[in-house]
C-alpha cells in the first residue's frame, strides 16, 4: 500500500495590501516610510494613545525643528535638506510592510503605533524629546539602531528593548557630555604640564645654587 505524503506546512506568509481602501494611497504610505527607515539614525516605536491631538502637533514641531547637532534649528525651523526628526502614525501592517522593503527585522506590533524617524538630529536629543512628551500618557515599545558595520544582504540594525530606550533618555545633555570629554582628554595633559612646570623651576633652583657655589651667577 503506497501512503500519501504528508501535506507540507507553510512558513509565515508575506503582509499583503488588502483591497479595502484606496491601495494607492497604502502603497505611498509604504514607500515613504521605507524611504524614513533608510534615512533615519534611529526608529523608536511607541504607544501614542494617550496624547491629544494638540500635544502630538506640539511634539511634532519640536522633533521637526532638532537639527543635526541636536539643537533647535535657526530662527526654529525645518533644515533646507529635510526634518531633523519626524514622528509617524502609522497601521501596524503598513509598518511590517515598509519593514519587509528595508530588511528590517522587527519585533510584532500591536495596538496604536507612532514611529519616531531620527535622521539628521542626533537621536540621543530625539529620544528626550520624545520621552519628555510623552511623560505618562505615551509608551515606548523599542527602538532600532543604525550600526556602523554593513553586512552583504545592505544595513544592519540594533534591537533595543524599552528599558534601553529609557536609559538613553535620560542621559545628559550632548553639550555637558562633550564637557566631561574635553575634560578628560585635557587633565592628564595639564598634569604632564604642571609636571615639566616644576621640573624646569627645580632645575633652575640647582643650576642657581651651582652658580653661587662658584661665585658666579645663573638667570633663568
């Protein structure tokens, strides 16, 4: 008796765009945020829910007016060259699918989404900005880093759980960081200074000393 063979059981199947709904305007939807996750430094993902409309305005021109340093732009407006960072709402399938297109692995979404696109402001500022908003009526549910390194398939992206997203938050400011970095790169310099200080003083001392020994004299 010749048995059957066993049906094969199929993998996850891609997220396709239903027919409900202008599909066009889905498509361009998908294509622009695939486009943000390529341009930006770091993508947050957060619950939003608990905001008004006018506090997502708000937190909105505050993301759009950070500029590469990290500091609002002149006169408060937008860079030439695009927004400092850009906040989204986005459906959770959409965002699978612009995830798909950029080869971006990213954890299951659910409930109300809002993507955070840092691309020329530094994401350390885009984060505090967003964290600072959102106080206790948003969530932060992860984040997504740009390494340095690229691997063959194009870019490759750091998973940061919410906790991690948290800590970066509430680091200090860049301005008082690059402080703390002058700093320590200058003490060890000034020592090794107030060192060769003291050697030269110590060795006009005795050269001084040698000269009133023999009668004459040594000026420094």
């Amino acid at each position: 008796m010749v048995k059957e063979d066993q049906p094969k059981v199929a993998g996850p199947s891609p997220v396709v765009l239903g027919t409900n709904g202008p599909r066009a305007q889905k498509i361009q939807q998908v294509e622009k945020l695939a486009e943000g996750f390529k341009e930006s430094q770091a993508i947050i993902f957060s619950d939003y829910s608990g905001l008004s409309v006018l506090e997502m305005t708000d937190l909105r021109k505050r993301l759009s007016q950070l500029a590469a340093t990290g500091g609002p732009s002149p006169r408060g407006e937008a860079g030439r060259h695009g927004r400092g960072a850009e906040l989204k709402v986005v459906k959770n399938t959409l965002i699978k699918l612009a995830a798909q297109k950029s080869k971006l692995s990213l954890p299951d979404l659910t409930g109300p989404t809002a993507v955070l696109l840092s691309k020329k402001a530094d994401p350390i500022e885009s984060i505090k900005t967003l964290v600072s908003a959102f106080k206790e009526k948003g969530t932060v549910k992860f984040g997504v880093f740009s390494s340095q390194g690229r691997s063959a398939s194009g870019r490759e992206w750091d998973l940061l759980a919410t906790e991690g997203v948290l800590e970066l938050a509430h680091l200090p400011a860049r301005a008082v960081l690059e402080g703390r970095l002058v700093t320590v790169l200058v003490s060890p310099i000034t020592k090794f200074a107030l060192i060769l200080k003291g050697t030269q003083r110590s060795l006009v001392t005795v050269l001084t000393e040698v000269g009133r020994v023999r009668g004459g004299g040594f000026s420094g």
